[in-house]
C-alpha cells in the first residue's frame, strides 16, 4: 500500500536527516529505545486476526503456523473454500497472496467481500491462501531467537523469498486438498513481487510449482522511480557506510508511540520534508478513489513489521540500477558471493508465466523500469493500466480494484484452468 510504504520511508527520512545533522543521531537512537515497546503495540493478544476479519463475513478461515528452513515459524491465513459454494469436499485449485513491504495478510481483505481478492477467489471456487513475511506482526516467531535478538531481524526480502515463500508454497501443496496438485496461483503485490523474482530466479525448480503468476506494482528495477524520499534517501543508505550499518539489522518499529510522533513531527509546517508529507496526504485522500470505509482497519494493521535490511535493499537497487543480492561491502560479498559487487538476479530462469499489472502514477514502480526488467523475463505478460490515475496503493484500496484487477486477474486463473481439464 503505497501509503504505509510512502510513510515508512517518511520515517526512515526523518531518521536520516535527523542522521545527517550528525550528533542529533544519537539522540534518536535514544528516542527509539525510549518509546520502543513492541510487545504493547506489536502482541496480537486481544486483537483481531486475519482469520477472525474473514469469519466476520462468514467465511471459513484458518490460521496456520508454518515452520521455515531456518527456524522462524510465518503466520499464514487460509480461506479454505466457500461457505457458499459449500465445495468442501471439491478438489480446489490454489492462489497464494503475498503482501507488499510494512504489510501483512490484512490488506487483501480490508475492502471486504464485495470487492476484495481472497473472497471473489474462495466464491470462484478456489482454496486461498495469504502469506506474512518473517518480521510482521503474524510472523514474530522463531523456534530459537526472540525478536529482542539482532539476529532474528538479520534478514532482507532474499531470506523471504527463499525461505518463507517456498515453506508456505511447499505447505500449501502438501494438505489435504494440496496433495494432489503440484501447483498453484500466485499473487504478489510490491514486495511481494520483488520475492517472486528473487525465488524463482534462485530456485528456479519452483517455476514448476507455479500455474500463473500475478504481480501487482511490480518492484525490481528501481532506477526511474519517482518517490523523492527513496530518491533523497538512497545516496546516503544505498550503499554500504556509517548510515546504513546504523540503520540496518533492526526492527523497523510497527505501529507505535514512536513511529506516531516521528510522523507528525514530519509533518510540522517548518520541516524539510512538509511538501513530501503533503503530497503524500493529497496522493492517499484525493478524487475519492480511495476506499475509505476500508481506512479504519487500514490504520489498525500497518504499517505491520519489517527488518531495516529489507528497507536498505530496496534502496541499494535504487542505487545501483541492478537488481541484486544484498550489497554487504566488499570484503563480505567476496567472501558470500565470490565477487566485490552482489551478485545479480539471473531473471531469465524465471520460465512461469509472469502477468506484470503496472501503471503510470506508480511512484515506487516506474513504466521504464517495468518494462526493461519484463524484457529479459521468458514468458510474460504485460497488463498496463489504462487508468493514468492508478498509484501503487490502488491495488488495495481503490474503490474499483474489482473491476480493473480482481475480476481481469481471476478471469486469466480460470482460462488456464480450464485449459488444464479444470478441478
Ligand atoms: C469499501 O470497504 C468497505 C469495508 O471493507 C466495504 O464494505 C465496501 O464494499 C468497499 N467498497 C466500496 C466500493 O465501498
Ligand atoms: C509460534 O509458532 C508455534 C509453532 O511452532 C505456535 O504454536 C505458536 O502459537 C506461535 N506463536 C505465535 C506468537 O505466533
């Protein structure tokens, strides 16, 4: 959702600039462990799920806990079948949704079942299930390392990709109604794009596993994007130096007292970024097109976790133009990938069908980077939005994300059912 993505990178710009008045670092360290409670803010006790959002509407859900290779344990929600197809007992096809960065499973159900992805899937028939990355507020869990350990929050998207998206992949194939399909459809918006291709480029055995595959305001390429404080950001963070080993390998703080007055104070008339901070106001409550019935949960579930590496990443792809592994200096990415650069995505390995959904208002995914990357991918299909208005954020709560996405995307998943001798 381009508006908790664009808020994040607000905070993580007044942390910056606040870095690039050099001794007031310090002092902000400080704030953060001052207001830093996680467990107030962060602990799901006593608050609403994914699973008990999509039981409110009646609809069969499932909360599932799912080891990794490395020993975190991701949330992930299932929409088994329809309460109203009563297909239960009908071999279902698979979709899996993954969420964007500062997300969470949430933001595919807040415009509800009228209008949201998993529903119109589960009443097409469809068995559906939403992954959390490691970190968000689903997934603060490890066999071994609480989250008060560094080490838990040593990871960037790389990790997700490789790790948590091929466990829930691989679980979603091995239930009941999985076991006997080796396949399935996969959904990804922003990040959850950039680790489809991060997966399947560095296994790309899984293309196996993969019917088609959807990506929403995909991000890979970053060159051209037009998010100024990415932009304003990257030289200081996009590269290895005293700033991004200050900032990398930590929680980026969820929802709480701190992230909230670092917000506000952002948005104070005398500071620097005032104009970014308007702009972003304007872009999220202008025209009407954004739902905003959907705002209140919204507000409630995001932004929902991340590790600082993962924010570091994109901005080193920002930099650098490529899309490649985690830069981590010279020294240790010879000793990790053999060369003083990261090694770059082999995306030409990527042989499932790639559907790329993009658009001209995308501030965080540019037409030209879009399109340069989808030129090296085999076997893609490029769906641009005919809609000039189309941001990042509409993939979730644009008032008409059923017509423009949902239905054309659903539309596709049933050809290729059906070519297949259908379920
Ligand atoms: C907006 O979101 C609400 C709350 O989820 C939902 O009930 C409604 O159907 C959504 N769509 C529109 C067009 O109002
Ligand atoms: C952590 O994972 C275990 C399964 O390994 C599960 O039983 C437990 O409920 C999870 N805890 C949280 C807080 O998600």
């Amino acid at each position: 959702m381009k508006n908790r993505f664009v808020s994040l990178f607000l905070i993580l710009a007044g942390l910056a600039v606040s870095g690039i008045h050099s001794a007031a670092l310090d002092g902000v360290i400080d704030l953060y462990k001052l207001y830093d409670n996680p467990e107030a803010h962060v602990s799901l006790k006593g608050k609403l799920t994914t699973a008990d959002r999509i039981a409110s509407h009646g609809y069969p859900s499932e909360h599932h806990y799912i080891p990794t290779e490395d020993g975190y344990v991701v949330g992930a929600f299932r929409i088994p079948y329809s309460h109203k197809l009563q297909n239960q007992n009908q071999k279902r096809p698979i979709a899996f949704l993954q969420h964007g960065l500062g997300s969470c499973s949430d933001a595919w159900i807040l415009q509800g079942p009228d209008n949201s992805l998993p529903y119109l899937l589960a009443d097409a028939g469809y068995d559906v299930w939403m992954g959390n990355a490691r970190g968000t507020a689903y997934s603060r869990n490890h066999t071994t390392l609480s989250t008060e350990n560094p080490n838990f929050w040593k990871f960037s998207w790389h990790e997700i990709a490789v790790y948590d998206i091929t466990a829930i992949i691989d679980y979603a194939l091995s239930t009941e109604n999985g076991k006997d399909q080796d396949s399935l459809h996969y959904v990804g918006h922003s990040q959850g794009t950039t680790v489809y291709f991060a997966l399947m480029s560095s296994l790309p055995e899984y293309n196996e596993k993969i019917k088609t595959a959807h990506m929403f305001a995909p991000v890979a390429i970053m060159k051209n994007m037009a998010n100024p404080l990415v932009r304003a950001l990257g030289p200081y963070l996009g590269h290895q130096g005293i700033y991004a080993t200050l900032f990398g390998t930590q929680e980026f703080l969820p929802h709480n007292d701190f992230v909230m007055s670092l917000f506000f104070n952002i948005c104070q008339p005398d500071f620097l970024l005032r104009p970014v901070c308007e702009n972003a106001m304007q872009t999220l409550y202008s025209g009407g097109r954004v739902n905003m019935t959907a705002m209140p949960d919204a507000m409630a579930t995001h932004p929902a976790g991340c590790s600082t590496d993962q924010m570091l990443h994109y901005l080193q792809e920002q930099q650098s133009g490529y899309f490649r592994r985690f830069d981590y200096g010279a020294k240790k990415n010879l000793l990790i990938y053999g060369t003083e650069e990261p090694a770059e995505y082999p995306v030409e390995l990527i042989t499932s069908a790639v559907h790329m959904w993009y658009s001209d208002n995308d501030a965080m995914a540019a037409v030209e980077d879009v399109e340069k990357f989808a030129s090296r991918l085999p076997n893609k299909f490029m769906h641009h939005m005919l809609d000039k208005m189309w941001t990042h954020g509409d993939y979730a709560l644009n008032r008409e994300v059923r017509k423009y996405v949902n239905e054309p995307v659903i539309a596709i998943m049933e050809e290729y059912e059906q070519k297949n001798g259908g379920m």
